[in-house]
C-alpha cells in the first residue's frame, strides 16, 4: 500500500507541469466540467461559482469538532477527487472547503483532481493504482499512509468522520 501511495504521491508532484483548472465540454451532456489537476481558483469561474459559492456560505461546521480535529492535522496531506457535474461533489466539496478554511489547512498540502462522468481523466494515469470508486472522495494521508477515505457522503458529518480518520475510528 505505502508503494501505491508513494507513486501517487509522485504523480500528483509533477502537477506543476500538468495543465491545472483545464475546463473542457463533456461528450455527455454538452456542459462545461473541469478534468485534471485544480486548484480552488478553478470554482470562481462563473460555469462552477454559482453552486460553490452558494453551498460554501451556506454551511455551518460544527466548532466543537473542529476544535479536536485542528491538533490531528500535523503533517496531514489531503486529496480531493471529485466531478464537477456531480450533485454530491457539488454539495460536499463546497462544505469541505469551508471546513478546511475554518481550521487554517495550507493549500499546499491539498490536492484536488476532478474526473469525467465515467471517473476518469482521459489520456491520463492520474489515477492509476488509486482505486477510485465514488465521488467525491476525500482521501487522507498522515506519514505517507492512508488513514482514510470519505466517499460519496459522510456517514455522520464531514467533520465528524475527519475527526474519525484522524483518530483512526472510521
């Protein structure tokens, strides 16, 4: 598993080099989605902001929870993986973000790609080895190990199962 992690790992430094917050139409439905590396800055172009930024200030984290979370999160990396034309993604991202922004997480330890409807990034081994099954998937790492993964939707709340991971519970 450490080996898997580790080569995702270097896949996602050579980000840099890749084409980041790349907006493309989708074959499917004709609508704009992003595909690949991202940063936040990719969900203040208008075809994402409307359903981002509304979720974003809708949201109201638990404080008490963040309170336990904030300790855990030495040497925490976090990635992202998620779909711009999904309803989940679009409810929950915005939601992580806030949370995120809430407890001071540098961005530079997180990492956001986005897929296709068919969970993919065509001509591209981004997700090789990674075992993607749902998105959005929240997948955090401590010490070059996986600790654990939120798909699809939480099972109590975001912060809830953070807290869980981070504690090694869920």
């Amino acid at each position: 598993m450490k080996i898997l992690i580790t080569i995702f790992f270097l896949q996602i430094s050579s980000a840099a080099a890749q084409d980041t917050n790349k907006v493309i139409t989708d074959e499917t439905s004709g609508k704009n989605i992003l595909i690949g590396y991202c940063t936040r800055e990719a969900f203040r172009d208008t075809n994402f902001s409307w359903w981002f930024n509304s979720e974003y200030e809708m949201y109201n984290p638990d404080s008490l929870i963040l309170t336990e979370i904030r300790p855990l999160l030495s040497k925490t990396l976090i990635t992202i993986i998620m779909g711009t034309w999904c309803s989940d993604s679009r409810r929950e991202v915005p939601r992580f973000f806030k949370i995120i922004d809430r407890l001071g997480f540098p961005d530079e330890d997180l990492t956001i790609i986005a897929v296709n409807e068919d969970k993919e990034i065509p001509g591209s081994s981004i997700l090789k080895g990674y075992n993607l099954e749902l998105v959005p998937t929240f997948t955090i790492y401590k010490n070059g190990s996986e600790l654990g993964r939120i798909q699809e939707a939480p099972e109590e709340t975001l912060e809830k199962d953070i807290l869980a991971i981070l504690k090694n519970k869920l």
